[in-house]
C-alpha cells in the first residue's frame, strides 16, 4: 500500500507540472526587464553567454559567483533562453517530487505530503509558474540542491556514517556553485542528537553538541572550500553588494511588519495555525533540533539577507511547512471544518494568484512610494506590476492593507478555535 501511495502520488505531481506547464506557454507572459532576461538574470544569462564562448565569466559581484546554473544552460545545445528554461523546468519537476519523499520523512500520511506540494505548487513564486515569467533565473535548480542536502542531512541524522558525512559534504560543495547560502545547511548537523535543553547550563547538552563537531566542520569547510574555488574561477568587474552590506542595510531598513507580511504573501492565512497548535509545532521541534536550528536561521535570511521576502520564504518552505504538515494530520477535524477551510481556500486563491498569471514590470515604478495605478488589493495587488507583490519593495499602502486582510483571516480562525473549545468545554 506504502509503494501505491508513493506512486499515486508522484503521478498527481507529475500530471500538475504537465498542467502548469501548459498554462504557462498559453497564459503567461515573460518579464519586459532586460529584454526578457529580469534583473538578476540578466547576469546569469551574461555569465552563459560567457562560458559558451569559453570566456572568464566576469560581470558584477555577488551575481558572479553563481555560476553553477549559468555553466549548465551554456552547455545544452539550444539558444541560451531555451537551455536556461528547460534546466529551470527540469529542476522544478525534480524538486516537486523531491518536496513530496521530504514531506514524507516526517509526516505519517502521503495525502498529507501531497497537500503541501501542490499547495506550493499553485503559489506564483514557486518554480514551476515562476520558470515562464523569469526563465533566466538561478533559483530552481538552488532549490532543487537545498532539497538534496535536506534528504541526505535527514539519512546522516539516521546513520553517522562516514559515507553518509562525505555525500552531505559533496552536496554543500556543489550547491555553492550555484547559491552560497547553501553552505548554511551544514549547521543543521549541530542539532543532531537534540543537544538544547533549557534545563541544561547555557541550554546546551555539550557532550552531545561536541559530538557533532567534527562532523560539522568537515561539511562546513568542504563548502567553504567550495565558495574559495567558485572566487578564483571568476573575474569580479564591480560589487553591487556583499553578504555584510546586504545584513547591514536590511537590518537597518527592513521592519518586522515587512517580515510579517511576506510570510503571509507566501504562505497565507495558514500561518496562523501552527500558532493556534503551537504544541503540535513545538513537539515536532524538540525531537528535530536540526530543523528548529535551520528554520531560525532561514528566518533570520528571509529578514535580513534582501528585499525579495516572498522568495527567500519560498527556498525554505520544506522547513516551515512541515509543522503545517503535522497539524493537519493531528487536528484535522478542526482543519477541514467549512468555517475555516472556505476563508483560507478563498484567501489562498487570491494570494496565490491562482486564477491570475504573474503581471510584468512597470519600468516607471517607484520602489515602496504611492503610484498613481493604486488599486484596492485583496490578499494580493491587482496592478499590472509585480512589484506590487512583494511586501517589501511594492506600495507600503498595499502591503500594509494585504497583511491586515491576512490578519482579519487569522482573527477569524482564533475566534472560531477559542468558541469551539468553549461549547466543548460546556459538554463536559
């Protein structure tokens, strides 16, 4: 039955990417900016063009250094839009089926697993809509090794072997080349063996923690060793930013209310389940030390590391989404309830963008100022400008008018939960 459900469910993934796929060639549009390369991409695409012609690659800093998905989409025998297209396609499938066998490790249903794959699946920024908007981009197959590492960090959690070590240590070497962040899923090993218990000294089981050492360093160097050979490989013509100017800025500049109303522009009003059973989230973090220890880190680079909010909470997603996983496992009388199933379908719908393609950029646009195209959003903003969906750089009014909807939702839903244990309360 276990084969049946895994097979069931690859295939209800596969038939999905088919469908989107084709929804993408007929109904989406490629971004207008750079002659359809974007704005990151149009490095990426520079970098290619460059390795194609067996060239240095040397365009601007931090860009450069991502050479891994560049490399590849030079090396395929199409036109460069093609090569980087189908990568990025392929890299959305494997990544899609990946997300379904990581789900599966840690909830006890595959129809559970499967909810959240297509429940991301649907979002404007996952990879299989996000491919035909913005094909030249780095991310799918980043995201694709950020599902790797996470499989292979859950088998070394499993079995301490050296082989094991060496594989994790192989993927965080090779993911560098493709996004250095990557190099931070090596300290998921510190977390093996739960060794934070807030009844020891300084919260910290330290013969546990001195146990995961070693392991740590061999993976953490390797991928520092990695990033040390993608530099020498690279000519650096100008730095646009730095990791430290990046952490500077958006510490100084992006608020906890931008925080906020990303997570919720990439999750929905879904978020405010794994606060209403916060115990189902907390169960599952004190027996996963390595994934809480992730997950705080991933937070802390989905404030500070940029302004793409809604991105970096998509490259986590495998990490915040499992507790959402356990709680609708658990609880899920309340969860398919129609009071609080309706509001978060028709809320997801519309912050999705589910019925709606991905608009272009309006190259006139004023980050994060009062433009005059303003329109009342709902869960999302309805201008023929993405900017305007991302919390950070679109119009402060919509952003702050979608997480208030977003809230509104959340209110209703902690409203509903505390009046049923009410009347549960009465019957006993």
């Amino acid at each position: 039955m276990k084969k049946i459900a895994d097979t069931y469910g690859y295939l209800v993934i596969a038939l999905t990417f088919a469908i989107g796929i084709i929804l993408n060639f007929n109904f989406q549009d490629r971004i207008n900016a750079n002659e359809g390369k974007g704005f990151d991409g149009d490095y990426y695409y520079k970098i290619a063009e460059q390795l194609k012609q067996g060239e240095t690659p040397s365009v601007r800093a931090p860009f450069v250094y991502r050479v891994g998905t560049p490399f590849l989409a030079s090396v395929l025998p199409f036109s460069l839009y093609t090569n980087f297209t189908l990568l990025n396609y392929t890299a959305t499938l494997l990544s899609s089926l990946l997300l379904f066998y990581w789900f599966s490790l840690h909830l006890k249903e595959k129809k559970t697993a499967l909810v959240l794959v297509l429940f991301l699946m649907t979002h404007w920024t996952f990879y299989l809509r996000y491919t035909g908007f913005y094909p030249t981009t780095a991310d799918p197959v980043a995201f694709a090794f950020i599902l790797l590492i996470l499989i292979q960090m859950e088998r070394f959690r499993q079995s301490r072997s050296l082989v094991n070590g060496l594989c994790f240590s192989l993927l965080v070497f090779v993911g560098v080349f493709f996004r250095e962040f990557l190099l931070l899923f090596s300290f998921g090993i510190l977390g093996y063996g739960q060794p934070y218990d807030s009844q020891k000294k300084l919260w910290v089981r330290w013969p546990v923690l001195t146990k995961n050492i070693p392991w740590f360093l061999m993976v953490f160097l390797l991928g520092g060793l990695g990033i040390f050979i993608v530099h020498q490989l690279v000519s650096v013509t100008d730095y646009w930013y730095g990791f430290s100017d990046s952490l500077y800025e958006y510490m100084y500049k992006k608020s906890i209310f931008d925080l906020i109303a990303g997570a919720f522009n990439t999750f929905g009003a879904s978020l405010v389940l794994i606060f209403i059973f916060w115990k189902t989230s907390k169960e599952f973090y004190n027996k996963h030390h390595e994934v809480a220890l992730l997950s705080l880190i991933a937070l802390s680079m989905c404030w500070f590391s940029g302004g793409d909010t809604e991105r970096f909470f998509m490259w986590f997603s495998p990490l915040f989404l499992i507790p959402l996983g356990r709680i609708i496992e658990r609880d899920l009388p309340f969860y398919t309830n129609k009071k609080i199933w309706i509001p978060l379908l028709i809320s997801m719908v519309f912050t999705f963008r589910m019925f709606w393609s991905i608009p272009p950029v309006d190259s006139s646009y004023s980050f994060r100022l009062k433009n005059s195209d303003y329109k009342f959003p709902l869960f999302q903003a309805f201008q023929e400008n993405c900017i305007n969906l991302m919390s950070y750089h679109g119009d402060t009014r919509i952003a702050f008018l979608v997480m208030l909807e977003h809230l509104a939702v959340c209110v209703f839903i902690l409203l509903l939960y505390r009046f049923k244990n009410k009347q549960e309360y009465k019957r006993l």
